[in-house]
C-alpha cells in the first residue's frame, strides 16, 4: 500500500469512526426518550429484531457457518452477556446523564484486562495495572460515594460494565470464528434470547412510537457497520483518540435534548479516565 492510499484510508477511516459515534449517540437519545415509555428488554429486542431484518442477505449467505458453529455453547454465552449488557446501559441511559453513562463505559476495557488475567492467564504490563488504579480514581471522582446516591441506574450501568467485559472475554476465546459469522450469530442470537423476556413486560407501542423504536434498530445497525467499516481500513492506533469523542456528543446531546449540564467533578473524572487510557496506550507503544 502506497503513502497516498494509506492516506486516504486513515482519513475515510476517521470519517467511517466519526459517523459511528453519531449514530450511536443518536440511538442512545432515542432510547432514553422512549426508556420511559418502554421497558428497556423491549427496547433491546425491538433492536435486535430490525437488525435482524437488515442482515437477513448475510444470514443467508451464511446459513451453513450459522447451522454448525464451532463453538455453540461458548456463542450462546456470548450473546446472553452482550444481552445483559444492552438491557442494562438501556436501563441505565433512561436513569442516568448520557454523559454519565457514556463516561464510565470507558473502563470497560480496563475491567476485561482484569478478567483476562483472572479467567485467560494473560500477562499485563505494570503500566496497564496503574492505568486501572488512576482509571479507578477517575470514576470515584465522578462518582462521589460519599455524597452519591446510589440508584437502580447506577448498578444497571455498572452490570453494563461487567457483563460487557465478559462478552469480551467470550469473543477473544472464539478469536477461531469467522467474524462476520459471529456479527450475524450475535445479532440473530440476540433477537431470540430477547423475545420471551420482552413478550413478558410488553407494552402495546403507541403509533407515534415506531418511527423513534424503528429509528434505535437502524442507527443501531448501521452504527456497526460504520465501526467495522472503521478498523477494516484504519489502524486502531490512530481511531482511538477519536473514539474519546463520544463523550462530546453525549455531552451536547444530553444538554440539547434534556437539559442535563455535567458538574465539575465529572468533567475532571471524564478528563482523568481518558489522559490515563491515552497514557498507557503511549507507554505501551513506546515499549515495543
């Protein structure tokens, strides 16, 4: 690959991240509206089942991969963690400033390196386990235990966290699978997880509704697409820095849409989770 062309595919990578965020900020806005509308496993499996709706070509296409995973049982794990997961940030998004929420989902990645040392046997770097102390330091900042009211949000978006590494966790140990198959299994799998406990707490959608519930399945989709799209022609390495500007749009978005101005202590939280993430990738750059 010429300079020219590795160029142009950081710059069309940037701009495939940058939409990414957009959309998925766009999602989460949707889903706190109608989070009080709708319990958040129905919104989930609505989700899913657009999503399900716009891959039905590649479902096909893979239908034999799809009838004979390698692993089953490890997928179907994967996807009852990543269900968990969504349900609980849908719960926490209505409960919780976007701004928040989108915050503290930054120290998933530090929680899966825990799991993967504990569950793996993975080897970690000095600098990833201070990372994840002053990671730690960051959300007591924003947090407050002291002075924060612990609420149904909060602990939903902690078990967002948690069960989210732990899909992490599934997906490295099935690194033997066909990703695209995975994508489809997972979004497949997760229509049908999600359809009995949402037919349990359904509740009958008002008409004006479907255009918002439609609207989460689709940015939702495309939203991963947009991502896959991204680290298909980037390098990691330069879209990271990028990835941080989620917290911009959450910010704007939650103070254009429902009025929610972050305070100081969570602005300095969100500024030491993201210099300490910066930080370690740079050192762990530098090392090799």
């Amino acid at each position: 690959m010429d300079a020219s062309t590795a160029a142009r595919d950081s710059r069309f990578g940037i701009v495939w991240l940058l939409s990414d965020t957009t959309l998925v900020t766009g999602m989460t806005v949707l889903v706190k509206m109608q989070g009080a509308s709708y319990p958040a496993i129905q919104l989930v499996f609505i989700r899913a089942l657009i999503g399900l709706m716009l891959i039905l070509p590649m479902i096909w296409r893979h239908r034999r991969q799809l009838a004979n995973p390698r692993d089953p049982l490890r997928n179907i794990m994967r996807i009852s963690c990543n269900a968990v997961a969504l349900t609980s940030n849908f719960v926490a998004l209505t409960m919780l400033p976007l701004v928040l929420v989108n915050a503290l989902g930054f120290t998933r990645p530090l929680v899966s390196m825990l799991m993967a040392v504990a569950m793996l046997g993975e080897q970690v770097s000095r600098w990833r386990w201070i990372g994840a102390v002053f990671a730690f330091v960051g959300v007591l900042i924003m947090l407050a235990p002291d002075t924060f009211a612990w609420n149904l949000g909060l602990v939903a978006v902690l078990l967002s966290i948690v069960f989210g590494a732990l899909a992490t966790i599934q997906t490295r140990m099935l690194h033997y699978e066909n990703t695209t198959v995975m994508m489809v299994f997972y979004t497949a799998g997760l229509t049908v997880i999600t359809f009995t406990p949402a037919l349990f707490v359904w509740q009958p959608v008002r008409s004006e509704d479907w255009p918002a519930l439609l609207g989460i399945g689709l940015l939702a989709q495309l939203g991963q697409f947009c991502f896959l799209r991204a680290y298909q022609i980037a390098s990691a390495s330069l879209l990271a820095p990028f990835g941080y500007l989620s917290i911009v749009f959450a910010t704007a978005s939650g103070y254009v849409f429902f009025n929610e101005v972050p305070d100081l202590r969570t602005l300095i939280g969100i500024v030491v989770i993201i210099a300490t993430l910066q930080a370690v990738a740079f050192l762990e750059r530098r090392k090799r």
